[in-house]
C-alpha cells in the first residue's frame, strides 16, 4: 500500500496542530507560567515532524484508495493523540506517558474522561491544551462523518452520503465546500457561547474554554467539580443549549442559514432526540422531588436537565454527584450513555439514526409476522432503508456490544470491581467521560486506575469515536493482501 497520501495529510494535521500548541504557550507566558516553554517546545518537535511529512510525500500520488482512507482516519487520532500529548508530560503537572496519552486522547476523542487531580490549581496553559483538544476533535469528527464515514460506508454511515451530497436537496455541491461553512458555524457558536458565559458570571478563560467544550460535546472543565463549581442557574441552562446545539447535525445549521428554518424541526433524528432528552429529564425530575433530594422544583428541573443533556450527550459535565441520586438515575443515566446523539453532529454513542433504522427494520419483521404473505418496506426519512445500510447498523450494533463487553471484562481481569469495569467501558465506548466505582472515586478521576487499564480505555475511547469500523477492519489480513 502506498502510504504517502496518508503521510501527507498527517503532516497537515500535526502542523495544524503545532500552531494550535502556540496559542496556550501565549498564555501561559502571560501570566508568567515557564510552561510556555514546554508548549513551545512542543510545538516545534509536532512542526518538524508535520512538514518534513508534507515535503517528502507531497507528489507523486493522485487521491486516495478505499484502504488508504481507512489508515488515514485511524491513524490521524492515534498519532494527533501522541503529539498531544507531548506538552502534558514535560509540563508542570510531569505525568507520566501513559497519563499523558489516556488525556489526550480523551481530549481530542472529546471523551471527557480525565486523570489530573487539582484542576483549580492546574497551569492556565494545560487548561486551555485541554479544551483545544476536544474542540479540534469535535469539528474533526463532524467532517469526518460528512466526508469520510460515508464513503467508507461504516456502521450505516453512508445513508447520510445520499441526502448529503448526491440528491437535489443537497446544501453544498462538494463536501470540502460543506466542511469549510460548518467550520465557520461550529466557530460561531463557540464564540456565542462564550460571550454568554461570560456575561453570566464566568471569567472570559473560563468562559472560553468551557464553550469550546460545551460545543464539542467533550466535557473538559476548568474545575474538579465541573460545573457544580459555577453554581449559578443561568450557567447552567446555557451550557445545556449549547450541548444540544453540538448534538444536532451540523448540516442542518447550513439549511437554516439558507432560510429554510424548518429543516430543523422536520430532521427525524432531531425529533427523537428531543423527545429521549425531554422523556429522560422528566422521568428523572419526578424521581428528584418524590425522594426530597430538593426543595426547590426550579433546582431538581435545572440539575435533572442538566446531567441527562450531559450524559446523553456524551459531554459528561456534571452540575452535581448525580452518583448520590440513588439506583434508578444512576440507571437511566447509564443506559443514556449508549444512546448519543445524531449523525453529523460532535456527539458519540450509537447515535439516534441507527435506532430510528433498527426501529424501523423490527416494527417490519412484527408486521410480518401478523401477515406473513404481506410485502413490509422499512422506511427512514421516508425512503426505503438500503439493505446494505440495514446490515451495517445491525453489524454494528453487535461489535459495540461486543466491544463493550470485552472492554469490561479485560478492566476486571485488570482488578477492578464490577461497577466500575462496568462503568468505565460505557464511558469509554461511548465517550462519555465520568465514571462510577471505588477506584475512579467521587472526584471523578481516573488517575489511580493501573497503567493497563489506562491504555485499554485509551482504546476504546479510540473505538467509539472512529465507529468501530474504521478500527476493526484494519484487523483483518485480508484488508492489507488486497
């Protein structure tokens, strides 16, 4: 296989990703941190490395192969990840590889899970590495669900091919064209968020880096407590309509923009959405006032609303220990952790379409069990489901459980108790970020968990966010003979 195209468009990422080093070194050495050093330093290593790819493999080649672009997008989070991690391990904090690369790439998989303790205190540079991270892996990952995911046809992806780019209804006629308009979206709504916290009562710092992460859906917060450190409403319900906002597909915005408003509200996958979030915040508000974990209705409806967006979201913010709640939240929340949100939008899970296609392909097999001589057609956004489409969704709604399953059983065999083995492979599979158990504690923090955990987290993190997929299937001996 020819890896220059591959190399090439490596080399663009981590140069990218080198000019993106600059802006907390600028930081750091205006408030008179020496990690500015270290970013610096960084940088210039990631620089190196970015342009001595690009010239060395600029010609020669003329587009991609199928394989090709299954290399480029695994390796692209792998390698952006290790980079990444370079200025957490020289930095002040001085963790170790393994605590270094777990971070970044939660960070840029905008997992949210993390392993520094003492956020309060931590390097304003560091803090600001972090939410950089996941706000690059949140517009990297609507792109690449735009772009590339569709045409790799993976886990059902390339239903969004046909509305996105080859019917008349089709916003942009080329998907870098598309790319480029979200880009200045996704930027736009940062900027709005932030302005907003802002003048709600945060400090601009932290009103930059928590709408950079807001909209990312990664959950990187400034504070050990998250949000519960900024206890104010309108925070609060700010945060909540960003996270949503990250939630819907961004091609919709383009639609909007154009006028057409209502292309919003008529998304198939939008409307499920609302109505799991709404269903979910109510059931659990009920929950709130029945057990008096509030006295106030206006507190349970804020915190309720709040941690259900949050998880099902896969932001993992929390407003509060929503672990104190008792069994019932804990559940649903757990079982929101699999859920996500909609295709083409910075969420992750299994992602709102893929039940909308299984709904649909099981509410035909039951009417065919009724009328066995009767012809049934699963229909999503009012066309027939593919069959290819149908298998993949199916094909991957096994691997993520089997996924999951092997993620949990290998963090047991690993030493830890049930629920957070448990816990920790949702969160890892599904992006989310925090977890429940002993070990991962009330701060939750996953730096006492032991190296090997890490690194297989650090795995599966990688899973859920590149679909399994575009992973799994370089695994197979037949992709690299062909």
């Amino acid at each position: 296989m020819d890896l220059r195209p591959v190399c090439f468009v490596l080399g663009i990422l981590l140069s990218i990703l080198a000019v993106a080093m600059t802006l907390p070194a600028i930081v750091d050495y205006a408030f008179g941190h020496r990690d500015w050093e270290v970013f610096l330093a960084a940088a210039a290593v990631t620089l190196f490395v970015g342009v001595a790819l690009i010239l060395s493999t600029r010609s020669g080649w003329h587009g991609f192969s199928l394989r090709q672009a299954f290399v480029m997008t695994a390796s692209a989070w792998v390698v952006i990840a290790f980079f990444g991690a370079l200025p957490l391990a020289f930095s002040e904090l001085k963790l170790d590889m393994t605590d270094a690369f777990f971070e970044s790439m939660s960070g840029i998989t905008t997992t949210g899970s993390t392993v520094i303790v003492g956020l309060d205190n931590a390097p304003p540079g560091i803090l600001l590495w972090r939410a950089i991270l996941q706000w690059l892996g949140g517009i990297g990952i609507i792109v690449m669900a735009l772009a590339i995911l569709p045409i790799l046809q993976v886990g059902g992806m390339q239903i969004f091919r046909v509305e996105a780019f080859e019917t008349s209804e089709k916003v942009l006629p080329r998907a870098a064209q598309m790319a480029g308009e979200i880009s200045i979206v996704y930027v736009g709504l940062t900027f709005v968020t932030a302005v907003l916290l802002w003048t709600a009562g945060m400090s601009g710092f932290d009103a930059l880096a928590h709408a950079m992460t807001a909209i990312a859906t990664g959950g990187f917060s400034t504070r050990d407590a998250s949000l519960g450190a900024f206890n104010v409403p309108a925070i609060h319900w700010i945060v909540i309509v960003t996270m949503i906002l990250g939630s819907v597909p961004f091609v919709l915005y383009l639609r909007v923009l154009r006028g057409d408003a209502r292309s919003l509200f008529r998304d198939g996958q939008v409307r499920w959405m609302i109505a799991i979030l709404f269903g979910a915040s109510m059931i659990t508000l009920l929950w709130l006032l029945s057990e008096g974990f509030y006295s106030s209705s206006h507190d349970a409806a804020r915190h309720a609303v709040f941690n259900v967006v949050s998880v099902m979201t896969g932001t993992g913010y929390s407003s509060t220990d929503f672990g104190m709640w008792g069994g019932f939240p804990s559940t649903l929340l757990f079982v929101l952790m699999f859920i996500g949100g909609c295709a083409g939008s910075t969420t992750c899970g299994i992602k709102i379409f893929r039940f909308q296609v299984i709904y649909a392909e099981a509410h035909a097999q039951l009417r065919k069990l009724i009328q066995p001589n009767g012809i049934f057609i699963p229909y999503y956004a009012g066309k027939p489901i593919p069959e290819g489409v149908a298998q993949s969704v199916m094909g991957f709604f096994f691997l993520y459980g089997a996924a999951f399953a092997t993620l949990a059983l290998g963090l047991g065999f690993m030493g830890l108790d049930f629920t957070t083995a448990v816990s920790g492979a949702a969160t890892a599979i599904s992006n989310v970020g925090p977890g429940l158990g002993e070990i991962i504690g009330a701060s939750g923090s996953f730096a006492t968990l032991p190296d090997g955990a890490k690194w297989l987290l650090s795995v599966g993190m990688l899973l859920g966010r590149l679909e399994l997929f575009t992973i799994l299937v370089l695994f197979l001996p037949a992709f690299w003979r062909a």
